[in-house]
C-alpha cells in the first residue's frame, strides 16, 4: 500500500477512487484476518459510505485533506459511536458508545475511513496483546511471535499494509513496543498535546493517545490532524499545532546543531547483543548525518519500572471501579445480593492480567500502605522528570533501543508476569514524566525479527522528534522493509 501523499496525489489525479482503496484494503484484510487477528471488528459499511462521501467531493471538484480516503484503524479502547468498543474485555463486550471520541471525530472530518477496530491487550494491561478475552494478534514478521502490546492489533494491521495508519494508546510504551516489534513508526506525543475524550482510561495521568505508520512523514501528517486543544478534556494543552512536515529534511545543517544523548542507563546488561548493535550503528549513521552525540547519565531511569508498576495499576484500581454491572456493559445474574453480582460480575468479566492490577492498584493504595509505596512511588517520578530536565539542557534529543528484545514466541512470557514487565523498561519513563517519544526501525536481529530506536524529547517538541527521526529514516531503508504474510 503507498503512503499518504502518494493515495493522496492518485486521489486528487483521479487515478483511483477512494472507494477501489477500501474494497482493496479490505479485501487484503480477508485474506490476511484468519494469520494475523489484528481486528476485532471490521467496519465495512462504514467504510465504504466514507470512502463514497470522499469520491463525490472529489468529484464536486472540491478540496480534500491529506487524509481524505485514507483507510485507518482504530484501537478498542477509543470510542466510535455506534460501533463497539470492547478495550477487548469480556465487561465491554457489548457496549456501544452514544458519542464519538475526539480523535475519531477529527479523522472523520478529514476525511479518513475507518477499516476496523484493532485488537489490543484487555483495557490496555499487557505488552503482547495476548491478554485479549477474544484473540491473539500475530507478529506479521513471524505469526508464531507476539506484535507487542497494549496495541498490537494496531501495530500488526499497518506493518501488514492492513491500513494506512492507525490510532493506538501508550500508557508505558504501549505504541512504542508494537512499532518495534513490528518495524513500523510508533509516535507517543506529549501527554496534552492529543485529546484523551473519548478514550477509555488505564492510567489517567500516563495515557496518551498516538499513532503508527509506515514512515515519518506520514506520522506527522496524521498527528498534525488529531493535535490540538479540546474544552471536552481538562488534561488538553491550549497551544498551537505546528506545522510536523516542515522540517522533514534528509540531514542536520549545519554540522552538529542538533545534539543527540545517548542514555547511559539503557545500555549494558540484559541488552540484547543484536538489539544493541543495531542500536550503535543507528547511532552512527546520526552522527554522519551531522549530529552532535553525547552520553548523558538519567540516574534514575531504571527506577521507571518499579514506580511504574504501583502508578498506573493504583489509578487502574480507581478507574475501573466503575465496571460494576449495574450501569452498563456485562453483568453476571448469578449473584444472591448486589454485593455478590458486583463480585461476579467483575471476578468473570475481567481477566487475569487486569485483575492482578486492580489487586496491587487496591493495596498500594489502602491505609497503612499509601506512603510507603503509592507517595513514594509519585516522589520517584519526579526524580525522572528532573532527569529528563536535566538532560535537555545538554541536549536536543535523548536516544535508546525501543525495546532489549525483538518480538518473543506467543505463551513465552505468560507465566512469568515480571519477564514480561521488564520489556516496558526503556519506554515507561517517557510516560511517567509526560514527554513525547517515537520509535522508528533500525535493523534486525539474527530471526529476521525488526528492531526499534527510540528517540525522546523535551515536551511539545515532536517536530524536533520527527526532524531527526526523518533523517535517520531517509539515510536507511529499514522502513522500507515488508513482512511477507
């Protein structure tokens, strides 16, 4: 499938319509759905009435978006009116939105056509996407491996040219895995730069609302879209978009302007050796291309994890306090009382991996425990954010692997929850202190199996992000790469 501006120009030339783009994409999505399982719902329908109300603009000779007829997906936790939005739970399993997101709604006023819902790890709670009460997503790159969660169904659906792009969360590296993973482009923008209405709550103060793609540019086209301030979310920052494609140049000029860190912490033991050499050549070729590299030391990086993981499951404890069975969503008849329909209603409705959070969520958080580990764990945080400060006052950017691994074997991890956990350890602190974060692919491991670079910078600097992110990109031809399904 071309990119964006390539359907774009076909589009406008009316070389093809943008109802032939969604029957062929959804005709690939057919033959590759019964592999991958990267949807849990197609929206065929949908889809086509998009695509038609494109086609008779175009025809009315009038002006289109870049993102008019551009077929998408959009991960289960984000709400579409009228069409289901599971967060792939069993709770959810029937609930229809009466509102739209803002994100989707932005999309559609451009002009997008939504493919489908992507699969995902239960209310986001998973770095694999097998936590999903429906199915497991297959790697494309080798479907007897994990794509990466909590968005791998989004992440799978565009390396396997099942859409052009799509929507995902990233809660602590829920994007950013995936797209490593799956060698795909996966932006985390800065925590209020992006609307989080209509995007059913992990982690209130770390979820944030990103995107995959196949190249720099066309993340950037497709952010520059869903940015922006929203009065319906109180976390959304007033500021204004800049334009992400004006600085999308295939070098540094002059020499040494822009300065790249290397973070000290996230090199070394436990590092993959094929992760960590294509981590240094990557590192390399920014250097040729004329950027200044420095180490610099984030002390308490490693402590990203730990505090992480009291956080986010404590707010999850809060959040999904709401999933009782009496408003809405799943409700199990078998109680006696309403306290016994709420205990089975949640004990049947949520899975494994969820109700372990909500179980350290609610201990962290009771009385005689909330200093020792919630308030300390909140005082950790800040430590990683004057890190973080710290650093871009020597630097432009931050670099490190996405990931020490490359995608493992589906079931490897399922017994071994911490294992599991530790494949978040570069990306979590990106989100515990609210900054902007991309992956993009720089190589591969000895299995054939992509491997991401993560890059970081200070908040509401994508456009410094997608700057050096495009010259890495443009000197290499990682992106271009294709998994053979």
């Amino acid at each position: 499938m071309a990119y964006i501006l390539e359907l774009h120009t076909q589009l406008v030339n009316k070389e093809r319509s943008a109802v032939e783009i969604t029957r062929e994409t959804l005709e690939k999505i057919q033959s590759l759905e019964p592999k991958l399982h990267s949807f849990l719902c197609i929206t065929e329908e949908k889809a086509l009435k998009q695509a038609q109300l494109v086609d008779a603009r175009i025809a009315a000779g009038e002006q289109i978006s870049l993102l008019a007829g551009i077929p998408i997906g959009i991960k289960d936790n984000i709400c579409t009116k009228g069409i289901t939005t599971t967060c792939a739970s069993r709770i959810l399993e029937n609930f229809v939105p009466p509102y739209e997101s803002t994100v989707t709604q932005k999309l559609f006023d451009a002009g997008a056509v939504m493919i489908g819902k992507a699969n995902m790890d239960e209310f986001a709670m998973g770095s694999s996407c097998e936590t999903s009460a429906y199915q497991v997503t297959a790697n494309p790159w080798d479907i007897s491996r994990v794509p990466g969660g909590s968005s791998g169904g989004s992440a799978s659906a565009v390396a396997a040219d099942e859409c052009v792009v799509s929507l995902g969360s990233d809660t602590g590296g829920s994007i950013r895995l995936p797209a490593s993973f799956c060698g795909v482009v996966g932006i985390k923008p800065t925590y209020g730069l992006v609307s989080r209405y209509g995007l059913v709550a992990y982690a209130s103060s770390l979820d944030q609302i990103g995107l995959f793609s196949r190249s720099v540019e066309d993340a950037a086209i497709s952010l520059s879209v869903i940015a922006g301030h929203d009065p319906k979310d109180s976390t959304s920052l007033s500021i204004c978009i800049p334009n992400y494609t004006a600085n999308l140049i295939p070098d540094f000029k002059p020499k040494g302007k822009i300065k790249i860190g290397i973070i000290k912490e996230t090199i070394g033991e436990g590092l993959d050796y094929f992760v960590n050499q294509a981590f240094l050549k990557a590192i390399d070729q920014l250097q040729a291309l004329g950027a200044e590299i420095r180490i610099i030391s984030c002390p308490h990086f490693c402590y990203g994890l730990p505090s992480y993981y009291i956080i986010a499951p404590s707010e999850a404890s809060a959040n999904l306090a709401r999933y009782d069975g009496v408003k809405y969503g799943y409700r199990n008849e078998n109680g006696d009382d309403l306290v016994s329909m709420y205990a089975k209603t949640r004990s049947s409705g949520f899975g494994t991996e969820v109700k372990r959070r909500i179980i350290i969520g609610t201990y962290a958080l009771s009385t005689g425990y909330y200093d020792a580990y919630y308030l300390k764990a909140q005082k950790v945080r800040t430590l990683i954010q004057k890190d973080f400060e710290n650093a871009f006052t020597q630097v432009d950017v931050l670099a490190c692997p996405t990931s020490p691994v490359t995608a493992f074997k589906s079931g490897e991890k399922n017994a071994d929850p911490l294992s599991m956990y530790l494949t978040d350890l570069m990306t979590i602190p990106v989100n515990l202190a609210g900054l902007p974060g991309i992956s993009i692919p720089c190589g591969f491991d000895n299995k054939n199996l992509p491997i991401g670079l993560q890059l970081i910078s200070n908040a509401l600097r994508e456009d410094l992000l997608f700057q050096v992110a495009y010259a890495y990109e443009q000197s290499t031809d990682w992106h271009l790469c294709r998994p053979q399904v």
